[in-house]
C-alpha cells in the first residue's frame, strides 16, 4: 500500500516529440492518496492506458518521476514495483490449471504452501469459482478466463497498488455488478491504492472514491462524482458524464446576465470580463419546459420516454437543447419556452469552467 | 435440418477421385504389381507372392539402413528443433533487422537439394574445400571420404545448417501471435525468464512446433539428395539411408521386386510414425481441455 506521486510526467511514443500533440500523455503532476479508489474515465485513446502503464513500469516514461511512498521508483523494472494490474482482456496461462494459475504471482515472490493453497480458496471462492479450481484453464469460457485474471490481480495482500485497465469488458452484465461489489468490497477491507480506468461513466462512478477525467492527454478534472455533476471543469466533463450530457450554448457574458443568440437569461452569479469563446453550459436536470414568455423559446423535436423520466430534445436557434422532464408530466403544444434554474448554470471561456463572483 | 436424399451428388466427387487416382492411387498400384512378381528381364514377370516383403524383413542390410535412418532423424530433430526455438526467441521482433534476418534465414531454404549438397561436398574437401581444409591444419583428422564419423558430421551439419530456419521461422511466427498483454501480465506476476517461456511461450507455440516436427522428421526420414551429393552413401555404407539404399537397390541392381516390396513398407512405416506421433499430440490436446 502506498501513496503513488507523479512529478512532471509526460510520454510520447515518439522517439523525438517536438510540439504537445506528439505527447500521448501531457505534462501532469499528481497525487494519488494512499488507500483510495480512483476511476480513470475518458474516452479511447485519451492515455488512460498509457498512464497506468507508467505507474506499474511496463511502460517508461519520456520525461518526469514516479515516487511510492516519496521514494523514486521510475527507474525501477515492474517486478520490483510489487504492483498488481488486471487488462482488458484475460490473460491466462492455458496449461496450468485455475488453481495454479491464481496462486502463480504468490509462489513467484515465494510465499508459503500453505498459505498459498488458502489464499487461493479464499480468492476462488471470491471470483465463483471453486467448483472450477482443478480444471485446465485452457478451454474456459472468455467470462470464465477474465475472472482468473481477476483473481491473479487481487491474491497478494501485500501490493503496493492494484490498477484495472478495463477489467469488465468482456465480462456478463450480472456479473460485472457482482465483481465491482468485489471490488469495492476488497478496497473496503484491505485499503489497497486501486486506480479503475475505464470508459464507462456508471462504472466509475459506482467504483470511484475520486473520479479523474482525461481527455486528450491531460487530466481536465479530478473531483467526487458530485462534483463533476454539478461543476464539470472542462466542457468535456460536461458532455462525458451524464446521459443525455451538459447542454453547451454560445452566449456573451455580461456581469449577471448571458445573451443567448439575442434572449438574455439571469445566470444567478456575477462574471468579470471573459476573453475567448464563451459558453453557458446547463445540465438537462437543471432545466424545465415553460410556457408564455419565460426563458429560451424552442421548437421540440423529439420526445424519448426512458421509463424513469422523459428526455424532449429541443432546438434553440441551430443550437440542440436537451431537457428531462418528469415521467408524468403533459408535454403541452403551449410548451415551447425552456428555462434554466441558476443554480445550475456553468459559464465556460474556451472550454473551461469560469468562476462566477458571489451567488 | 431435415437432409435430402441425391445419389446423384455422388458425381459431384468424380473429378477429386480422378485426380487422386492419377496422382497417388494409380503409381502407387505399379509399386505395388512389382512387388509381389519376379522378373528376368526381357519384360517377363512371373509371381512371387510375399516373398520380396518376407525377405526383406529378414535382410540385414535393410535393419542397418533402418537403424541408420532412425538416428539420422533422431539427432537431426533433437538439434534442429531446440535451435529453431532458441533463434526465434532471440530474433528481432519488429523493424529493419526482423525482415534481415527473415531474409537470411530463408536463404538456406531456398537452394535446391543438390546444390546444398554440391556446397558442402567441396566445402569439406581437404584438398580445396575452406572447412576440411581448415580442420586438416588445424590438426583434426578430418575426411568425410573415409571416415565414417566425419561423413556423419558432415551429413547432419550440413541438414541442420539447411533446416533450422524452417523450424525457426514456424516458431517465430508462433512467438508473434502471441499478444504483449501476455508478457505484461508476467512481469505483473514477476515470471522469471524460465517461466514466461514454459507457460506462455511453449503452449502458445505448441501447434506450430507440432508442424514443424512433423515437417523435419518425414523430410529427415526421405533424406536422399544431399547426403548421396556429399558422400553417395559412404563411407562403404555408413551414410547409406534408406532412400540411397532403395535407389541402390531399384537402379543400380535392378532388383525392381524387393525395391518395390522395400517402397511399400518404407511408405507405411513413415505413414505410421506420422500417425502415432499426430495423435498422440492431438490427444495431449485435448485431454488439457477437460
């Protein structure tokens, strides 16, 4: 168990990498706190992989330090990291059998027999598979094979981190409530450092003490699920997490007010003069179909009934709106105005989160 | 699904049993008209029956070419196979020196049997060839024309010099299908070197090595060109396989009954350790899936 620290880190897979483009992952420095679950979220090929790559040693970066516990480990080959790490898809040695198979990294670092045959009961009973433990891993369904690669990652107590490199994708949909239960049950009692990279913003959402998003090499924001909900920092954030996501609009900003395309809405906070593009950005939760002369006027596209509550997507002048209403609700032909609740409302100047002065 | 019943399908397979009749059924029933009848010459033929095949299973001449053919392959298996695999692990995996040595494995594999055997034959002489001259100066009593032991020598570097790329490249191919992920998890579970070859490595490259063994030993086992090139079966019969020793017996005596019955019985033996050895892979096989 350790607190991982990164200083200055950045990688490209280039040999010679000149501008920021070239970097597969940019410039970052963080820390991430002994004993917590983190959800690495974003979408394919933002660096996820790359960064958890680092933090276990397959992978060297081309600039910056990795420290476990303030002591430098970037020089360091993955076996002596003492780290555990499970891939997207299984990894099983085919001519062991399961029960091998999970006690492989514990007899490799020498660990006693007898340890070892009740750590991998234990770890087997954990993963559903102790009727399964004789057999050959070869042949097992892909289900079957990632739940070992599962059980591999979680056997040692001794880690100094566990990392998930999107464990769950093969995996049944019961099923994977059932593992990330585990999970969470495992970082419950052991306290291990787990970091959960994922693309799937209810996964890491349900997993994650603290969610961290890239996009496009960096980090846009770090925050409790909460907060990226309510305060997404990047409009990226805004439209990553959420279903539908964040409404952006182009607005100009003026002290409390924004004029939208010729409308001016209250946006309950005072801004300062913003450079740049400037947007509002309001979740779906946030808003309410009006009637008369409040708020934006729309014309309603299309209703989708989810069950749970009704999304009506809308259009604002070229610009697409998404509203949830209540399931019972009577979308009325006198309904064509949407109205923002303040509280609700994000100002973003290129891309970024704009702090308002005092509610 | 319910089948329907068409006699007439059975025409659908005349052309395939046509040419299969052409190109294998047909000769070898010529093989095997020759080899129970007795000739004189003069296209005159009379029956013998069994007795070619009873005669030979009784011949010396045919134990000892047996005996020598065994060992042959044996040996050639036992080196070319671990140093197929150990080039392959030490191979480049990608970039400009991967296609290199591709390239100059494939080489060897490319020159025809008789060349090969052309190539070594003056390669070892003590008069003008680089090696046996080399050895001889060195001091080694080396002359693959008298010595039974340099023939030996010569004969299987020589296999092993042509031969190894093939095993090599079969087992590179395996190693590069296998995906990183796999490695990765070992260094994860921190596998020595050893262990990431016994269980990752070999059962990933079991199927083609299977191939390739296969491949060698019924090559090995046909062995004729190259070692009748070197040392046309000498030392008095010391390098006389059982293919010199059939071309000997069919053209150089005439004896085209026993050569025949000595054909049929070469081909099953070959069909049979071909045999045993694929089943019993395959068994292994599957007996790891249950």
């Amino acid at each position: 168990m350790a607190k991982i620290t990164l200083e200055n880190l950045a990688h490209s897979y280039l040999p010679n990498p000149s501008s920021e483009d070239d970097y597969a992952l940019k410039e970052l420095n963080h820390e991430w706190v002994d004993g917590e679950a983190y959800a690495l979220l974003g979408s394919s090929g933002c660096g996820k992989s790359t960064l958890l790559n680092i933090i276990s040693g397959l992978l060297q970066p081309s600039q910056g330090r990795i420290l476990f516990n303030d002591v430098d480990v970037t020089d360091q080959p993955t076996a002596e990291r003492n780290i555990a790490q499970v891939f997207q898809f299984p990894v099983v040695y085919d001519t062991m059998t399961v029960r091998d198979n999970l006690a492989f990294p514990l007899r490799n670092r020498g660990a006693d027999a007898s340890y070892v045959a009740q750590r991998v009961q234990q770890i087997g009973e954990m993963i559903g598979m102790e009727a399964e433990l004789d057999r050959k891993a070869r042949g097992l369904t892909a289900d079957a094979k990632q739940k070992i690669s599962l059980g591999r990652g979680m056997v040692r107590e001794d880690v100094n981190a566990l990392l998930f490199d999107e464990p769950l994708t093969v995996i049944d949909p019961h099923m994977k409530w059932e593992l990330r239960t585990q999970l969470k049950q495992l970082h419950h009692d052991f306290g291990h450092t787990m970091i959960y990279v994922t693309h799937d913003q209810t996964e890491a959402l349900t997993f994650a003490d603290k969610v961290v998003v890239m996009y496009d090499g960096g980090v846009v924001q770090m925050g409790t699920p909460q907060e990226l909900f309510e305060t997404p920092e990047h409009t990226f954030v805004g439209y990553f997490i959420g279903s539908p996501g964040m409404n952006f609009l182009d607005a100009e900003i003026a002290g409390r007010h924004a004029n939208i395309a010729g409308t001016q809405i209250d946006l309950g906070a005072g801004y300062g003069a913003i450079d740049g593009k400037t947007q509002v950005g309001v979740r779906p939760e946030f808003t309410r179909l009006g009637t008369g002369n409040e708020g934006l006027p729309i014309n309603i596209t299309r209703i989708e009934d989810v069950g749970r509550h009704k999304i009506v997507r809308a259009d604002y002048k070229g610009q697409e709106i998404n509203i949830i209403a209540d399931e019972g609700q009577e979308i009325g032909a006198d309904m064509n105005r949407v109205v923002f609740d303040p509280a609700g409302i994000n100002v973003y100047a290129n891309d970024w989160r704009v702090k308002g002065e005092a509610a | 699904m319910e089948k329907t019943v068409n006699q007439k399908a059975w025409f659908l397979i005349l052309p395939v049993l046509i040419l299969v009749a052409f190109s294998a059924v047909i000769p070898l029933m010529t093989v095997v008209n020759y080899s129970v009848q007795d000739t004189f010459g003069n296209n005159q033929f009379f029956w013998a029956g069994l007795e070619w095949f009873e005669e030979l299973l009784h011949s010396e001449r045919l134990h000892d070419a047996l005996g020598r053919q065994i060992i042959f392959s044996l040996i050639i298996l036992a080196i070319e196979v671990p140093l197929g695999i150990f080039i392959a692990l030490n191979m480049p995996k990608k970039g400009f020196w991967a296609s290199l040595c591709l390239v100059l494995m494939s080489l060897p594999l490319l020159i025809p049997w008789n060349v090969v055997g052309t190539i070594w034959q003056i390669f070892g002489r003590v008069d003008i060839g680089l090696l046996g001259y080399t050895l001889d100066k060195l001091g080694f009593a080396y002359n693959y024309t008298q010595d039974s032991f340099a023939a030996w020598v010569t004969v299987i570097v020589m296999d092993v010099w042509h031969w190894t790329s093939l095993v090599a490249l079969l087992a590179y191919a395996g190693l590069q299908s296998i995906p990183d992920a796999y490695y990765q998890a070992a260094k994860i579970d921190q596998a020595s070197r050893w262990k990431v070859f016994r269980f990752i490595e070999l059962p990933k490259m079991q199927g083609v090595l299977m191939i390739a063994i296969l491949l060698r030993f019924m090559d090995s086992f046909m062995i004729y060109t190259e070692p009748f090139v070197v040392t046309g079966g000498g030392p008095g019969n010391s390098t006389t396989f059982l293919s010199i020793d059939l071309v000997k017996m069919a053209l150089g005596q005439f004896d085209l009954g026993p050569a025949a019955a000595f054909s049929i019985m070469y081909y099953l033996v070959i069909l049979l350790i071909s045999y045993v050895f694929y089943t019993v892979m395959t068994n292994l096989d599957k007996r790891d899936g249950v």
